[in-house]
C-alpha cells in the first residue's frame, strides 16, 4: 500500500498518542520523541505490511512498543545514573504542588511491573479499548483487563488514594499523562 495523503494525515493524527505512550514507558521525553520519531520512520519504511481497514493506531503502537522493548533489552547492559542521583542536582525541585504531584504520580507508575502499567497507559491515558491494547500487546483481553485492574488497585495503595476507580480511563492517568484518548 503507498503512502497516501490520507495515510499519511491519519499517521500524524496519532503522534500526540504516540508520544504520551513513548514518556511513559521510557520516563523521559527526549527518549520519547526518539522513540516516536524511530515509530514514524519504521511504520512509513514498512508501510507495505500495514492491512487497510485495520487499526492504524494499534499498529503503530505496537511498533513503538516493540522498538521500546527492544531498546530496553540494549540499554539494560549499559552503566548509568540509574538511581538518578547525579541528575537530581542538575535541577531545581518543583516549588508548586502540582508539579510534586505529577512527580509522585510518575514515582508511583515507574513502580509497576511493565506489563501493567503498559496496559494501563494503552487503555486509561491512550483511549485504547481492551481488544485494541490486547491486540497491542499481543495477548488476551481478559489478561489486559486483569493487567488494568490490579495496576489500578496498585497506584491507588502506592499514593494513598480511596479507590482504586480514580484510575479509570477519564481521571487521574489521562489528566497526568496528558493522554488524549487515543
């Protein structure tokens, strides 16, 4: 299939989805934009294997997901600032509240296993519906939701929230996250 004028609006469209889902499973948004940028080159490379009529956005999130898993499995050889200690003089620590709020929330999502915070992000802050972020994922619907739910009842005790439903997809991660649903 060539790239249409079409095609090519629709992958743009998905850019800010992209993007979100990048910062959240790298934690950084310069590694973000890298790994949007490498997504948008690969899918436009590739885009003979995209189906029409299928998800664009699916298909493009599962190569950034891929590309991310990939990279993690290289990068988790190498030496450097893991616990952060060296950056955290670099800058000057947030004098408002909603900025040490953000930072707790990002402490909080980073303590997650992978797999639930990546379901998470696909389906509260991305918009995705179960099916999709399954498909995403590559692994059944009922694992997703149960993915979702115990990452949903996990922050909620990590930040001491009443209840786990402030995790639902039109709270608290697509307002942190800046998802817009997808």
């Amino acid at each position: 299939m060539p790239l249409t004028n079409e095609l090519r609006d629709d992958i743009l469209a998905s850019v800010p989805s992209l993007r979100a889902f990048a910062i959240s499973l790298s934690g950084n948004g310069d590694r973000a934009d890298d790994l949007v940028q490498e997504t948008l080159l690969r899918a436009i490379a590739n885009i003979d294997s995209f189906q029409p009529g299928s998800n664009l956005p699916a298909w493009l999130f599962t190569i950034l997901r891929n590309l991310f898993r990939s990279d993690y499995r290289k990068r988790r050889r190498e030496v450097e600032d893991a616990e952060g200690n060296y950056a955290k003089t670099l800058k000057s620590q947030p004098s408002q509240t909603a900025h040490l709020e953000f930072e707790e929330f990002r402490t909080a999502l980073e303590k997650l296993p992978q797999d639930q915070r990546e379901a998470l992000i696909l389906v509260g802050a991305s918009g995705f519906s179960y099916e999709d972020a399954a498909a995403i994922c590559g692994c059944a619907v009922g694992t997703i939701k149960s993915r979702v739910n115990r990452a949903r009842s996990k922050l909620s005790a990590l930040l001491y929230v009443d209840s786990a439903e402030d995790f639902g997809p039109d709270n608290t991660v697509r307002a942190v996250i800046g998802g817009n649903g997808g």
